[in-house]
C-alpha cells in the first residue's frame, strides 16, 4: 500500500502538488509510520493518534473508529483521503526508479547555482521550470526518496570507485 501525505498550510488545508510518499504492507503499518514522523505523536498509541488526528481535522468529538486495529486504520486513512489531506497511490509505482532524465535535469539545476540542491520544493520547481517536467513530477511524489539520493548518493552499478569494470574485492573482505 503507498500513500502521498499531502503538505499543509498553517491553516489545515491541503496544499496540492505537495507531500511526502509512505509505503507499507497495510494500513495499520502506514499509520504506525505516519505516528512515528515526529517525536510529539511516536509514543501515542495507534487509536489515541488517530483519533486525535481525526478530531483536529474533523472539529470535535468524531465518529468512533472501529474496534479491530487494521479495520480502525482503513477507516482513518479513508476519512484523512475525504479531506484530502491523504492520496492512495498504485503499488507499482514505488517499484519505478527515478525517470530517464533525472540525472541530467538534477545537474542542470545544480550547475545553475541557483538554489542549495537540498531545498527539495525549490529543486522541484526548478526542475519543472528548467524543461523536465517528468523528473518534476517524480521528485514532488518522491521527497524522501531524492533526499536518500541527496545525501547517500549512486555510482554506476558494474564500476568501482575508480571507474574500472569488475571492481576487485575490498580490502578489508
């Protein structure tokens, strides 16, 4: 299951074309994931969060969710998409690796000089106003995914570090 959690304004809404993208086996793992975003909600129980959620977005005392744990996350994650702060996303698209262009779109922002490559939304529009609007797309739906590839980096599979095919064993193995 994958969902987009969409960005707020400070007022609650929505803000489209926004979010961060959560993948899991069931509903219950995507919210036990979405508990554990930030240290105020990781330590509550799964129901008193999801009902704390729903009773912010929903004004009040809400409908009770039920009983069972996966039927109460369906339910929470049902009525998060009803306000659509929440999107389900195809499965298959979280197999996808990044677009035939990424790379090179991700250079021309970078050798712009125009933003820090990681400030995420500014990269996105950049990217978007630079001519590549699939790798746009792909990074709005793949924030933390670009930030792994920010921070970690990729090299060429079949290469070392040097840049020679079949790469002798390291040292230390």
């Amino acid at each position: 299951m994958k969902i987009l959690i969409r960005s707020t304004t400070l007022d609650g809404e929505p803000i489209p074309g926004s979010g961060e993208t959560l993948q899991a086996a069931d509903c219950l793992e995507v919210v036990e994931l979405m508990r554990g975003q930030t240290p105020f909600t990781a330590s509550r129980a799964p129901r008193d969060y999801m009902t704390e959620v729903l009773s912010g977005i929903e004004g009040g005392p809400t409908q009770p969710l039920p009983e069972d744990a996966a039927a109460a996350a369906a339910e929470f994650l049902t009525r998060l998409a009803r306000h659509g702060l929440i999107e389900f996303l195809p499965d298959d698209k979280a197999s996808d690796h990044w677009p035939e262009r990424f790379l090179e779109a991700l250079e021309t922002v970078r050798l712009s000089g125009r933003t820090n490559m990681l400030d995420h939304p500014e990269v996105t529009r950049l990217t978007a106003e630079m001519g590549y609007p699939d790798v746009a797309e792909w990074l709005a739906d793949h924030r933390r995914e670009y930030a792994t590839f920010v921070l970690e980096g990729t090299r060429p599979l079949g290469k070392n570090f040097g840049g020679k095919e079949d790469p002798s064993p390291c040292a230390d193995k």
